[in-house]
C-alpha cells in the first residue's frame, strides 16, 4: 500500500509546488508592505506611492492563488484515496476464496470504512499539512531574516525541539486507534446478520441492554486517547507558546536600541505567527502520520492469504474434459473426511446429476469444480493439466 501511495507523489508535488507559490507571494506582499511602512514613517512618499500598485497587483494575485492551492490539495487527496481504495479493493478479490469465507469479512468493512477515514485525515492529508506548515515556516525565517540574520539561529533550535517533541510523544499513542472498531465492526455485523433471530425470540432487550455496554466501552477507550492527545498537544502548545513569546522579546529589544525599524518590528511579529502555526500542526499531524504505518500493516495482514500456490499454467478455454483423480478433502479445521478417494470425468457439455444424503459432500463437490477449495489428496485437472 505504500509503494502504492509513492505513486501519487507526482500529485503530491504539484500540490505543494502551488502551495509553495502562493506561500512566497504572501512572504514577498509583507516584505514590500514593510518597506513601504519604513518609507512612510521616513518621510519618502514619493517613493512609497511609487510601491502602491505593485503591492496590490501581488495581493489580488493571492485570491486566485489561494483557490489553486485549495484545488489542487484536493485533487491530491482524492487521487491518493482512490488509488489506494482501489488497490485495497484488487488485492481483496485476489484472496483465496475459501480463506475469504473462512475469516470474518467484518474486518474487510471496518477496513474499507473506519481505516480509510482514517488513513484520509492522519496519512492522506497529515502528510500534505505538514510539508504546508513547512513551507509556512520557512517564509516565516525569511521574514525574521529580513530583520535579522542571527534569527536563522534560533529558528533552527526551534525546529530540532519540536521534532524531537512530536517523536518523543507520538510514543504513547503508536497504536493504531482503528484496532479498537475492528471487534465492534464485527458485532454490530452479526446483530444485524441475525436480525430474524433477535425478532423471533424477543430478544431485542438484551441485544440493546449488550449494544449499549460496547458502544459505552469504545467511547470510553476513545476517550482515553483524546484526552492522552490532549495532554501531548497541550505541552507542545505550552513550549512553542512559550518560545515565540521570547523571540518577541528579542525582538522588542532590538527594536528599543535601534537595531530594528518599526516596519522591520511589524514584519518579525508577521514571521513568528507564520512560525508558530506551523509548529503546533506539524506537532499534531506527526504523531498521527507515525500511527499510519500501524494501520496499514494491520491493513495489508487482512489482505495476505496463507496459501501462497501460484497458478503457472494459462488455460485460456475448456476444451474437453475436467478429471478428478483418487481426490479426497477435509476441512483444514476439523478431522473428518468429507470426500474420499474420489474418481471421475466430467465432459465439456455433458449434463451429470449428483445425488446424495443431506451433508454427504454435494456441495464440497462442487466447490472443488469452482475451486473453492484445492483437495487434501489426489489432483484435479483440466484437459491433462
């Protein structure tokens, strides 16, 4: 599913391509405003009126920048959706048949709805939000570069901090928070399954009575992690908080003792709030992005099947005969033999009736026909192969 996903990276770059466009377009506007402002305040006017139109025409350029951007994140997210929608969905109806009917197929639904909602806003998305807020951060270093150098510094600090916040912290919530909808997937399935069952025996009372214990149980787990990235988030907030509030400081001193303009005060409080959304998102979407790998291993496992036989001959039409030869089958799951020693010829067109008591292998006979099953003993063929 990933080399799947690596596919759609073209998408992704042309996302982020416009995205980065429309970020320095928004650097450039509060870089020229700045100047302006400094003009101002020194008395240059003609030079100021002379910047007027040129910062207009990049401001109204941002309007349809901003719905490029937002037009081209969702064909992105929609492309990386379907393809991996369409992937999950091939590799399911490559399943060997009797494993699919042998396993509960409540975790292929949970699959095809609770994990792919979830890989769209913590993967699909995360992934794009987090190269967005950096792009966001590095016109916000651009701008307090503008004011001062040394800033380069200390943004880079910031950055190595909070990286190491979000790794140190993506810890406690690494597992995958679809595992707790698998079980509930699977009994909501069956209720529903014996809906005729529950009606006929009056049973509605104690299904509803059950019902309400896990739906009350997988709120409570879900809860429990909200509340535990709450605590995360909240401590990421209170140190990036805490940091831009110092670069302020720095920056307000320098502006004191004239090393700073007041235009040049204006654009370095601009860069930090650039900087400090930035921060606090990728600090909530990494997390969610490292819990993704859980998620799609946990994906790709329902997808494997245990009997790993590769069909190496093409049989591209029925030409005359299928022959059963000394075939016999059981259940992988149970001892008893359903069919033994079973030899037959079955002609193209032929019309054959099978005839026998209840349970006395009718239907595993015909599911050996459709390979539904492969034999325990003995071989099956078409045409000698």
């Amino acid at each position: 599913m990933v080399k799947k996903y690596i596919k759609i990276f073209p998408y992704l770059f042309l996302a982020l391509i416009v995205t980065g466009i429309n970020a320095f377009l928004d650097g450039l506007v509060n870089i020229r405003i700045m100047k302006m402002l400094d003009l101002a305040i020194d008395g240059k006017m003609d030079n100021m009126k002379q910047m007027i139109p040129q910062i207009l025409i990049m401001a109204a350029l941002l309007v349809p920048m901003g719905i490029l951007v937002g037009m081209a994140s969702n064909f992105y997210k929609r492309k990386a959706n379907v393809a991996l929608k369409r992937y999950y969905m091939k590799r399911v109806f490559a399943k060997n048949i009797a494993e699919f009917q042998k396993e509960n197929n409540a975790k292929y639904l949970s699959s095809m709805t609770n994990d792919f909602n979830t890989l769209e806003m913590n993967m699909i998305t995360g992934i794009y939000s987090i190269f967005e807020s950096v792009m966001t951060f590095i016109v916000g270093i651009w701008l307090l570069s503008t004011v001062d150098a040394r800033m380069l510094i200390l943004a880079i600090i910031l950055i190595a901090i909070n990286l190491t916040i979000s790794v140190l912290t993506s810890k406690p919530t690494k597992k995958a928070r679809s595992d707790m909808f698998d079980g509930y997937t699977s009994y909501i399935k069956e209720i529903l399954s014996a809906f005729h069952i529950v009606k006929n025996y009056n049973l509605q009372k104690r299904v509803r009575d059950d019902y309400y214990k896990k739906s009350e149980d997988i709120q409570q787990k879900g809860f429990f992690i909200e509340k535990m990235l709450s605590y995360i988030i909240s401590l990421e907030h209170l140190f990036m908080g805490a940091s831009m509030f110092g670069v302020i400081l720095i920056v307000g001193y320098l502006a004191i003792i004239g090393r700073v303009s007041t235009g040049g005060l204006l654009l370095a409080v601009t860069g930090i709030q650039k900087m400090t959304w930035p921060l606090f998102n990728i600090g909530e979407n990494l997390p969610k992005i490292f819990t993704s790998g859980d998620l799609i291993r946990k994906m790709e496992k329902t997808l494997e099947n245990s009997d790993t036989y590769v069909e190496t001959v093409d049989l591209p039409e029925f030409k005359e005969e299928i022959e059963f030869s000394d075939v016999d089958f059981s259940y992988e799951d149970s001892e008893q033999i359903i069919l033994s020693d079973i030899n037959l010829k079955v002609k193209k067109n032929g019309k054959y009736l099978v005839v026998g008591p209840s349970g006395g292998g009718k239907s595993t006979l015909l599911k050996l026909f459709r390979k539904y099953f492969n034999p325990s003993s003995g071989t099956i063929t078409i045409d000698g192969h």
